[in-house]
C-alpha cells in the first residue's frame, strides 16, 4: 500500500475552481470499528460545490478534500478489532456528515478512512457509475415518497423539477408503487422526456399557469402531497395549489443555485392558504436524516435502495468519468445546463469495472 495519495484540497471558501488543488497526501490509516477505502469513483454533487461556496447547511473546517457525499471502493485494510467486513470487498462508502455530528474524510481523494456502520456492500456486477450515486440521490426518492410523505398507491404526488436526477427518480419510484406523479418542469422540449419516463402529468411552467394546471388535473379531490427542490416564487405556488390539510416537502433551492447571500433564499408563502385551509411546509435533509436515523436503520433503507436499483426499479443514469488533474473541467460540466449526466471523479485506470 502507498503511503502517499492524490487528493483534491480546498484551502478556503470560494469558487471551486479557484480553491480546489490537486494535493499529495499520506494515506490515512483505520482505526478500530473502521475501514480503508481504496476509491474507484465518487461523484460531483451540487452540494459538494455548495459546501466549497459556503452556501450548504454546515461549513468544514478548511483546508478540506473536496466532495463529502458518497463513493464506491474496495476495503483496502480494516482497523483492528474491526468485523463483519473482508479486505478487497467492495461498498459503498456514505460519507454525508450527520449534523450534528462527526466531521468525515472527503471523497475526492484516492484513500479515505469510514466506519464500517457506513459501507454498504456491493455486488459486483453493478457498474462503478451506478454504485458511487446510490447513496444520495436514489435514496432521498426513496425516503421523501415511502417515508416523508407515505404516499400511497393511487394517490397523487405533485413535484417540481421533474427532469432533475431526483425526480426521475421519483417517477420511476412510483410508477413501481403505483403512484400517479404531477410532474413541474421549466421547459416545454422536456415535456415527452417526463412523459416517456412514466410521468403521469406534466405541467410546464414556460406556457402553463402551475395553478389551474394541478385544479384541472385533480380535480375535487386535489393534491395533498408534494415535494420541491426549487423554492422561490414555484415552491410557493405548489403550496397554494395544495388541497386543505396538504403537505409540501421542500428539499432543495434550485431558484437561488448560486446565490449565497441566505437572506435571498426564501419561499414566498400565502399565509391566507397556509393558515385557513392548515397546510404544512417543511423541510427535509439528506445530512439531517442520516444524523438522526440509527446505523441500522440507515443501512436497512440503503439496502433497499440497492435491491431497488440492482432489480432495475430505479436506473441511475451513467456518469461521465474525469481524472483527478481535470477537475476545472468536471467541475464546469457539473453546472452546464442540460447536461445530462453527473460528473464522476474516477481512479485506478479510470474505467468502470463494466468495461473490464
């Protein structure tokens, strides 16, 4: 085992591009109830950026390794008094930091230490790209349907920013459940996309009133569940378009994506609809979630992300692979628009154990 690694390094807030450089590092060692990770691939999440901006929910202690979401890898070495695990088996490494809780190694790196209550194992024969995404956007579909919301077969589910990697996933995660999904997307060119995937309805906010669109669409019954990654002026109106006593689920800001001002970060609410017909609007967060779910309980809804994507429920779109040395370039394909695919940092040979 080397004793030095390449790792990308942050030494302070600011703009990706212009904090982040390509570091040797010494190769961290487990210790008890831990496990080296040799990493294959980890990906590019908006959120990773966002942490370097200093826009994110918790801020690291700089200097930092970049990105501190989720890999894939092979244990490389355990600590001692360490179980359950073997040496050269391959997992999922969950790095999302509890909060509150312990500070974690960053993913952008070659080596990265993780307890062992963090490792998923994983089968072979699911590809490097698939395996190091399974753990963050798969799993937040998972839990804003089945658990955040309980949606129910038959019932409606209204979301915004249907094209984005969650709401795929979500489609292709009810269409499983039988759950009819009322799809908010900003372009009229993704309307047959969504509706190729299993989107039910489509509501396209270029040409369409979001408003009357879902009272057409539900009817008397109306909608009582949703969930929104935009916020701003749409996060607003999927509340107002919510039948009495509905419930909404905001879990991202897609309207501010580069804003870092927080004051700016705002959902403009009608109080007169919040109030007289007693609807909720509350927030969910991946980091939250695994900070107060139990190691069990996290592991359980992992492996039914697992079993979901293995079984081919939920097809995780395939990355586009970039060294180390061309993170300028990842780090600009992350933010183009309608790229179509995550960005994925990837080592070794920098091929996908599929293509071996």
């Amino acid at each position: 085992m080397p004793q030095s690694m390449r790792a990308l390094v942050a030494g302070r807030v600011g703009e990706p591009v212009d904090v982040l450089r390509l570091e040797s590092c010494p190769v961290p060692r487990p210790g008890a109830g831990q496990a080296l990770i040799r990493v294959r691939a980890t990906p590019i999440h908006a959120s990773d950026l966002h942490v370097l901006r200093g826009r994110y929910g918790f801020s690291p202690e700089f200097p930092t390794v970049g990105g501190h979401m989720e890999c894939v890898g092979r244990i490389e070495a355990l600590g001692p008094d360490t179980e359950g695990l073997k040496i050269g088996e391959r997992v999922v490494a969950v790095a999302v930091p509890a909060v509150p809780g312990p500070r974690v190694a960053g993913t952008w790196q070659e080596y990265l230490v993780a307890d062992t209550q963090r490792l998923l194992p994983i089968p072979d024969h699911l590809s490097d790209s698939s395996a190091c995404q399974l753990a963050v956007n798969p799993l937040t579909a998972l839990l804003l349907v089945t658990r955040e919301l309980d949606v129910q077969p038959g019932e409606w589910l209204l979301q915004t920013a249907a094209g984005s990697t969650v709401g795929r996933l979500v489609i292709q995660l009810a269409r499983h459940l039988g759950i009819r999904t009322m799809n908010v997307v900003r372009r009229r060119d993704a309307v047959e996309e969504i509706k190729a995937l299993g989107g039910d309805e489509v509501i396209c906010t270029e040409d369409e009133d979001l408003l009357p669109r879902v009272a057409e669409i539900a009817g008397s019954t109306g909608v009582r569940k949703a969930i929104d990654c935009v916020a701003g002026h749409v996060g607003a109106q999927v509340s107002q378009a919510l039948a009495p006593g509905g419930e909404v689920v905001v879990y991202g800001a897609l309207s501010t994506h580069r804003q870092t001002d927080p004051a700016a970060l705002t959902i403009p609410l009608s109080a007169r609809s919040v109030i007289y017909e007693t609807k909720v609007v509350r927030g969910f967060w991946l980091n939250r979630w695994f900070g107060a779910a139990s190691p069990a309980n996290a592991l359980r809804a992992l492996s039914e992300v697992r079993s979901l994507v293995v079984d081919d429920v939920l097809s995780i779109p395939r990355g586009e692979p970039f060294p180390l040395e061309r993170f300028t370039e990842a780090i600009s394909f992350a933010e183009a628009p309608a790229h179509g695919a995550k960005p994925l940092f990837v080592f070794e040979d920098g091929r996908d154990e599929d293509d071996r």
